[in-house]
C-alpha cells in the first residue's frame, strides 16, 4: 500500500516473547525486582528512547484490546497525539479523542489523507497486522528481564519472512532494547 | 533436585523466538544476508562466546529431536564432550557414543554421580524441561536479525516466572548476544 509515512513498533516483551498476561497484567514489566543487580548500563540514548521514538511520530494506532485497556486507566495519555483505533465494532463516535479505522486498508488511507510522516503502532495483534501488511519500517524491542511462561505474543505468523538490519542496542537496569530497521528484498 | 552443576543455555532464536522453522530448516540463522548492513559491534567477547561457554561445561544434555538432528550432519561433532540424550524410546545401547536417560531426575541424577560440574543443555523441549524443573543457572540467547512468523519455540509455558538478572550484552554483524543469570527468590 503506498505511503508517505514511517510505520514505528515501539514495544517491551518479556525475554520470553509475552506483551502482557493473559490476564493483560503487565507488573513483570512495570515493577521489576529492584534486589536483583544487573550488568552496567551501556549504550544509553542509542535505543529505547521513547521520547526520542516520540517526536519522529505524529499518529497512534492501536487496536480495540489496547484501546480498551487504555479506557481503564486513570487518565487519557494520549492528548498530544491522534489516536487511530483499529475495530470492525466500536461505533465511529463513540468516543470523540479517536478516530476509528475498520481496517488496515481504510488505516493507511486515513494515514495518507492526513499527511502522516511517522506512524506508531501499537498492541500486539495491530502489530502483527502492520507487519503482515508490510507497513512496519522500525521496530524497537525492549526486552524485560523475566520469563513469564504464557500470556498475549508480540509476534504471530508471517506471509514471509522479515529480515531486519539491527541499528542501536542499549541495556539499563536489565532492561536491554534493541532497535531494527526492517529490510525489503 | 540436588546437583553440584550448573545449568548453562547458550542457544540461538529469531527475534520472533524460534529456534527452527518446523521442518527444522535454520539457514535463517546460519545464511544471513550479506547484503544488510548492521550496527558497528559492541561489546565483543563479553556474550555470546562459545569456546568460553564450552570450558564451562563437561556435559551435553539434548532431546531426541535434537539427536536425530545431528545424526544427519556429516560427523558428530561432539567428540570432546560426552553426551546425554533425553528420550523415553532411545534404546540404551543404540549409540555407544551418547547415554541415555529417561527422564528429567534420571539425567540429573547421572549427572550428579558423574560428578559433573557444568551442563549445556541443547534444544527446544530439553530447555523447557529444566527451566520449569529449576536445572538452568544461566541463559545466553543470541537473536538473529529476521523474523521468521513460526517455527519450533525456544520457550514454553512455565509454573512460575523466571527472573533473570542480565550479566553481558554484545552485538556483532547484526547478531544480539545476551546472557542472563537465573535469579532464585
């Protein structure tokens, strides 16, 4: 699909592949064990820098579990950015902070007619979507250091497979975020 | 399980988290595209270095899967390192060149008499089987630059998190080495 803009996947995983819990908790991310010691922070800036990723996007889409995930939080966090909800059901005004896209197709066309130049996506299976439509050129993966066994995958299958030219690493706090640029044949 | 030896993974997986593709084909993994350039190597030595790993272990531990995998290569490569194969079926004496073990304790207990004081444990099931029976001490997985949509898993469920405490990252011709430690509560 033609496109002006860059699609961005900014994500953290368990070292086991895991978004969040089937439950959707996401404590193993969001509160590590602070008594376990890690190797020296390297790299810092390089990659996994969210405000850095932040300013090179100027639209969000996520999907209708993210979205509504988003809803039970204390407040909107997303005033600063439009935000794109992916969903074949929730109702186009049902909420006037998003707009709501019915497919991938209809995203992108948004997208384009917006102006877009950077695009982050977000939520797994929008992810996988995005990949699968060949609309991801970046993704940056940081990686928690815990293995959770089970729960929501970041990746799924693939029409083929995505080679990726890796471009930044960094490590803190045993969290270690690598960045990719995803190579077309 | 009582045992003086360490547990030690070094095993390589997509960035997507598979270890073969289902017909356990890996040139993903040992034919990168040469034309893809990646980031500048970091941290050379420091994760991902087999020969160091391989001084620290007297004992290679394997499933069945991964057996009959290297029994079609050219020659057994594992000629300075004896070898025990997982496997309920396995006739005892089908290899004078490898032992059998039936079962998870029946390893650990002939590791224990061998008096082995450190074990690379090989293969996907092998690997979940003595992560959820505790076995694994230290984890280096090393990602290559491609997603490859499915394949033989390197993680499997779990009956509780496993916390890992990073120790070393390197990078090197877009390859990302990471060691862990298992952290124990």
């Amino acid at each position: 699909m033609e496109r002006q803009w860059r699609g961005v996947v900014f994500i953290a995983t368990s070292v086991d592949g895991f978004i969040a819990r089937k439950d959707d908790d996401i404590g193993w991310l969001t509160d590590p064990d602070s008594t376990i010691s890690h190797m020296a922070e390297v790299g810092a800036g390089a990659a996994g820098d969210y405000d850095e990723m932040r300013k090179r996007v100027d639209h969000l889409v996520m999907g209708r579990g993210t979205y509504e995930k988003v809803l039970t939080f204390d407040a909107w966090p997303f005033d600063n950015i439009p935000v794109v909800v992916l969903s074949t059901s929730l109702p186009q005004d049902a909420d006037t902070r998003v707009t709501v896209a019915r497919s991938v197709a209809e995203c992108v066309e948004l997208l384009n007619e917006r102006r877009s130049t950077g695009v982050y996506i977000d939520g797994g299976k929008t992810i996988q979507a995005f990949l699968d439509a060949d609309l991801v050129d970046e993704i940056t993966i940081t990686r928690a250091p815990v293995l959770i066994g089970s729960g929501i995958p970041l990746f799924g299958s693939l029409q083929h497979d995505v080679r990726l030219s890796l471009r930044a690493v960094a490590a803190k706090e045993g969290y270690l975020h690598a960045q990719y640029e995803v190579v077309r044949p």
